[in-house]
C-alpha cells in the first residue's frame, strides 16, 4: 500500500517520480485519478496549509473530500484515536491524510487497510512539506547537488527540519543548521547565523514551536528577532542567487521581518502553491497502488 510516512521509506527515483508528476501538474497536466473516490481529512493538531492543500489536490483529482473536527467528534465522549481512524476506513474512505502530534502516530494503526498520507507527526516527519520544498528549490536551481541550505531556528522540535535534513542529505546538498543554543540539535552540523547569511544557496527558516516548547523557551521574542531574525538588511549579505525559504506559518517580526515575507529573494508563497501539485502526486501515486 502506497502510504506516505517519512520521505526516508522513499528512494531517490521515487522521490524523483513524485517531483515531476507534481511538476508536470504545475505545467497544467490533467488528472481524473480520484474521481468518485473520497478522501478523509483528519487532523487532529491545527493546519492551515497542508489540510487545505490535501483538499484542493483532492479536488482537482475529481475526489469528494470528508473532513473532520476532533473538538466536535466522538472523541469528546472517549473514542480512541485508532477507533476514530478505523471508522474512515469502515465508511469507505478511499485514502485518509492524517496529521498528529504523537510521532509515528502510524504506528498505532497497523490494522488499516486503506493508504495513509501524513500530514506530520510531532516532531518527527512532514513528507509533503519537504517534497514541496524540493520541488520549489528544483524549480529555482535546476537541481540539488551540492547547494548549500542552512535551515534555521528551532531544529529541535521541527518536524520540517528532520525531515529536509535526511532528503536532502541524500540528495547530495550541504545541510547546515543555525540558531539559538537551546534549539541546536546534537548530530547536525552547525554554522553560525552570520556566516550562513553570506554562504547559503538557501536560508530556510523556522517558527518557533511554542505549542511544543510549554513555556519552557529560554530566549525572549525579541531577543530572537534581534539575534536570528531576518530583516532586510541582513538578506542584502546573500549570494545573488540566494533565495529565502519558510514552511510556514511564520511568524513576522520574529524570525522573519515583513517587508522580507514578499521580498525578491522570497519564496514562501511558491511553497505554498507547489504543495497543491506535490499533494496531487501523493494522492494519484496512493490510488495507484
Ligand atoms: N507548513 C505547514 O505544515 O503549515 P500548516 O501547519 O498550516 O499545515
């Protein structure tokens, strides 16, 4: 079954595939591969982008879309997270996108029968926000070997930054990260913010995770704005070519400031657009199978 967990389950062709299916949408290419099937939504940590983006793609691939509410469900009166899942699949639900927080949430569902597309689990994996990001860097740079990305900010508790930092290792680019001390983690190398600004292909930037970090961040807002935060005049340090990634949802005047959101170098909007046509991908490549 064509489930989607962790890029890391995935080769570099089949990764490779999924990028030039998701392009060959961005040209305009057409696709009927969900007509009549349907498509559940569970989400069961907030989402804007990524639930929203699952929908569209569904739609566009002629699909019904069901979406669900935790706070208004079953679960209020106990159901279990299995037993909620296990009734999207009893109700013929053809593919189920899940986000949770738990990492490896999948585990606990080894008795579903339809494909599983994560929408992210914890702080472990976010498959289609790194193939989204692949595919908006391919579209800039042509390819990947040997690009320089600094991912900055809380590496800890970003699930975005675990999973680009395997792919893109495979991929053959340098992986650097930056930022504050309390959010580095052990294990990947580490450039410091300065020296990143003048050296990378690409700054990708993180939020800072206050729902996981419950209060315990050491560092203030401002003091983070002033020491990582990404103002105008620190982008005019980038190479030439050099452009400015962010999963989103960022945050302005912390880690981004907001004349840099829609600034030359920025890509965060062309992410958000190429998760449509990532997520067509998964989805036709989840049918398929
Ligand atoms: N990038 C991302 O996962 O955004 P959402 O949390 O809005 O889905």
């Amino acid at each position: 079954m064509a489930n989607l967990f962790s890029l890391a389950d995935l080769s570099i062709p089949e990764v490779d595939k999924i990028l030039n299916r998701a392009e060959a949408f961005c040209n305009g290419a057409q696709s009927r591969a969900a007509e009549d099937k349907v498509i559940a939504s569970l989400f069961f940590e907030p989402s804007t982008r990524t639930q929203q983006s699952f929908s569209m793609a569904a739609y566009r691939l002629g699909a019904g879309v069901l979406t669900f509410n935790a706070d208004s469900s079953s679960m209020q009166k106990g159901e279990t997270f299995y037993d909620t899942v296990k009734t999207f699949e009893q109700i013929g639900s053809d593919v189920l996108i899940i986000r949770h927080k738990e990492n490896e949430y999948y585990k606990k569902l080894g008795d579903v029968h339809v494909p599983i597309l994560s929408g992210g689990d914890g702080t472990g994996n976010h498959p289609t926000q790194s193939l989204l990001d692949l595919m908006t860097i391919r579209q800039e740079f042509g390819g990947f070997e040997g690009l320089k990305v600094c991912i900055v900010g809380d590496i800890l508790h970003s699930r975005v930054a675990h999973t680009n930092i395997e792919i893109m290792k495979r991929l053959g680019m340098e992986v650097s990260t930056s930022g504050p001390e309390e959010f580095r983690e052990e294990g990947y190398a580490f450039t410091e913010f300065s020296e990143a600004l003048a050296t990378a292909d690409i700054l990708m930037l993180l939020r800072i995770q206050h729902e996981r970090l419950e209060g315990s961040m050491q560092m203030s807002t401002e003091a983070y704005n002033r020491d990582f935060g990404l103002s105008l005049s620190r982008t005019h340090r980038m190479k030439d070519r050099a452009v400015i990634m962010h999963p989103a949802p960022f945050n302005r005047g912390v880690e981004i400031d907001d004349d840099v959101v829609e600034s030359s170098r920025s890509r965060i909007f062309k992410q958000i657009k190429n998760g449509v046509f990532v997520r067509m991908a998964v989805i036709e490549r989840a049918l398929s199978e």
